[in-house]
C-alpha cells in the first residue's frame, strides 16, 4: 500500500489502519518500513468488533481483526460506510487498484484510472532475502512460529506477486483499457513494471 499512497492521497482520500499491536510495535512498523500513513493501535479489537471485521473463529488470539478496508463518507455526511471489504482470512486481500477503483467509484469520477506494481522476480526473491537478514529479522518458518499451516513471508511474498498478476488479468477483461507499462523505480532500481489502466462510464 506504500507505494499507493500518494495515488489515494491525490483522490482526497486520507489513508489510516489500524492493527491489534500496541502502540510501540506500530510506531516500529512505520518506521522500519518507512509507512507515510498512520496506523491505529486496537490492542482490544474494539474497532474492529464495532465495523463487524472481528475473527471469531481464531482460537489462539481471541480478539483479533481480519483484513479488511473501509471506505468511510466525511463527518457532514455522517461518516457512515460507503464500501466495505470483509476478507475470510489473512491471505484474502484487496488489491490496492481495485481500492482505487471503489474510491473513484465512490466519488462519481466517469474517467477512472488504476495502476497496478508488478514486481520483477528478482524483486520478489531480493525482498524475501531481505526478511531472512537484520534489520527486518522477519523470516520464521511454521516450526519456529509454533502455529501448523501459517503462511511464512516467503510464501506471502510470491502470494502478493501473484495478486498482482491476476489483478491486471482482471482488469484486460473487465474493460480497462492498458494505457501505459513503465517501469517501477525505487532510486535508480527498477523493481518491477506499473500497468496504468483507463476506462470512461465507471
């Protein structure tokens, strides 16, 4: 979502998650990810019992949030929900063009455009790399987590790559027309190709 922002940001949209961490941990994550957007601690899971995204079914942490998103109308209007998305699980996510796309939809934009990051493989398998060596430190396999059948940020890696793949495959055949492919930097580094797709009558 980082490398999304300031595309949400120019739709007026302002940008806040919230996690069952505590503050600390919070304010760790944006920082060693270099997040510009603010992340809400919910340590009790009140927020997400009060939007109906709590997992009821999680036996190891009573009180825990599925992934979700929120598209919520300003207070003149009566910050009510103007779309939502209830993922099952933790591998059930929204691809940040299709949240663009609700948000332009939202706002009546007839001319809409998307933009979805494909990364390259070598920017797949660099990005794992970088989880298994301080500073991240992240890469825990099943065994070492104690919880049979966890996801391990490899496979949550080469999963996100593959969501890219299947949200631009979405998008050929629902109408959007490809405007542009150039390629993803971070500095002088490209680290994958952005689609940008356009269509009229949203």
């Amino acid at each position: 979502m980082r490398q999304h922002y300031w595309e949400l940001r120019g739709l007026g949209i302002e940008l806040v998650a919230a996690a069952n961490d505590t503050p600390e941990t919070n304010r760790d994550l944006r920082e060693r990810y270099d997040l510009p957007f603010m992340i809400l601690s919910d340590e009790n899971a009140n927020v997400a019992e009060a939007y109906g995204s709590l997992h009821e079914n999680d036996s190891t942490r009573p009180r825990i949030s599925r992934v979700s998103m929120f598209i919520i109308r300003p207070a003149d209007e009566g910050s009510t929900i103007a779309w939502e998305y209830v993922g099952p699980t933790s591998r059930h996510r929204v691809a940040p063009s299709r949240l663009s796309q609700e948000i332009q939809t939202y706002l009546g934009m007839r001319h809409q455009t998307v933009s979805v990051i494909v990364p390259s493989a070598w920017q797949v398998e660099r990005v794992i790399a970088g989880f298994q060596d301080p500073p991240f430190g992240l890469y825990r396999t099943p065994a070492e987590i104690n919880e049979p059948g966890v996801m391990v940020y490899r496979d949550y890696m080469r999963e996100l790559a593959m969501q890219a793949h299947g949200e631009v495959f979405r998008l050929q055949s629902s109408g959007w027309t490809l405007a542009a492919v150039p390629p993803e930097m971070e500095g002088d580094i490209a680290v994958g190709q952005r689609y940008v797709f356009t269509r009229d009558g949203g």
